[in-house]
C-alpha cells in the first residue's frame, strides 16, 4: 500500500480552447438566399480587420471551404487551412435561391425543412446530418492545448452549440448570430463546455492563444 508521500500526483490537464467564428457578410446574407459562395461584402472587411486585431492570435485557424468562409480566416493567418466538415448546408434544389422564393412554390416544403430536423425535402442534407458531421470533427479534435480558430457558417457554428448544450435541434430557429458572432469553447480532454457565445469573448479583451 502506497504511503501519501509515494502516492503519484495527478497529471495537469492542459485546457484546449476553440473559438468558432461565424464567416463575414455576404450579399446571399442581405438577400436571404440559401447557399451561396459569394465572397465578402467589400465593407465588411473593415469589420473583418477590426476583429482579428480584437481577438489575437490562435495557434491554428480552419475555415469552411466557402469563398466567405476562406475571405474571413485569411485575416487571421494567411495559412489557414479549409475544412470540408465545416461547410455549409447542402440545400439540394434551394441552393441559390431566396427563402422567399421558395416559400412562394413550396411551403409545405419549408415549413417541413423548418420543424422536422431529419427532413429533406430540397433532396439535400438534413439538419441532423449536417450536426452529426460538425460534432464528429468536434468530437476528434486533439486536446493538446492552445487556442485554434475555426470559421464556418452561422447555422454550422448554431449547430454546434446545441449539441454542446445539450438543446434540442428544433431550437435551432430561435438563436440568431450575426456575421463574425463567435462561440468559444473549451476541451478538458473528455468533454467541450461553453465559454462563450455572441459578438465577444468572456472578459472582452483581446485573446492572444
């Protein structure tokens, strides 16, 4: 039996940390338009810049392949490298086109797509699919410490944090995030918790990894 002076001291557990930023507006934004792989709205990347100097420097930065998506996270490091499970929502038969425009031929459809998460009716992927993707590549992340950035679509990053809430995909509808809105996390190794969730990080300041 160990004496306490032979017992091993437990391991210090490095917390990894993970921001996940919502990519930059878009004209598809203005015009509630599903899909689109425009690029930046050319005043946004005043907004853009303003907010890679508020929130540092992340010892790495993964964007959604989306033109946007990759726009957005060349402000953080000129080397970030795209991520094929942060992409946006295959909307089948609705891409590029408006909500309205589809609410016009088929409401049935929408409001459908809207209250049955594992539905598909524009023969794209469900919302459930879309979540399960996300959270596997949350899931296998290496909790090795740091602070890494991720950029990716608004409904992907609203996703993410019902899962990691544990709220009901249905909720999905009644969360907003607007254009470079973030969600930070951070990983014990076992589990990802919230931190944060909106326009800043906790304390406001500037987060330098």
């Amino acid at each position: 039996m160990n004496t306490p002076a032979e017992e091993p001291k437990p391991t210090a557990v490095r917390a990894t940390r993970l921001t996940i930023l919502c990519r930059g507006a878009t004209a598809a934004n203005q015009q509630s338009r599903f899909f689109s792989n425009a690029p930046l709205l050319p005043k946004e990347r005043v907004r853009l810049s303003n907010r890679a100097q508020n929130l540092g420097r992340f010892t790495s930065v993964l964007h959604a392949p989306e033109h946007s998506a990759a726009e957005t996270a060349a402000a953080f490091s000129p080397g970030a490298a795209a991520c094929l499970a942060l992409r946006d929502v295959d909307y089948g038969r609705w891409n590029g086109r408006t909500v309205a425009e589809v609410a016009e031929e088929s409401s049935q459809d929408l409001q459908c797509w809207m209250s049955d998460p594992s539905s598909a009716p524009h023969g794209g992927e469900t919302l459930q699919a879309v979540q399960d993707r996300a959270v596997a590549w949350l899931s296998q992340l290496p909790a090795e410490g740091g602070h890494m950035l991720a950029v990716t679509h608004a409904i992907v990053l609203k996703l993410l944090f019902l899962h990691v809430v544990g709220a009901p995909l249905t909720s999905i509808w009644r969360i907003d995030v607007e254009p470079l809105g973030l969600l930070a996390l951070t990983s014990d190794g076992r589990r990802w918790a919230l931190r944060s969730f909106g326009a800043e990080l906790p304390d406001g300041s500037p987060q330098t990894g």
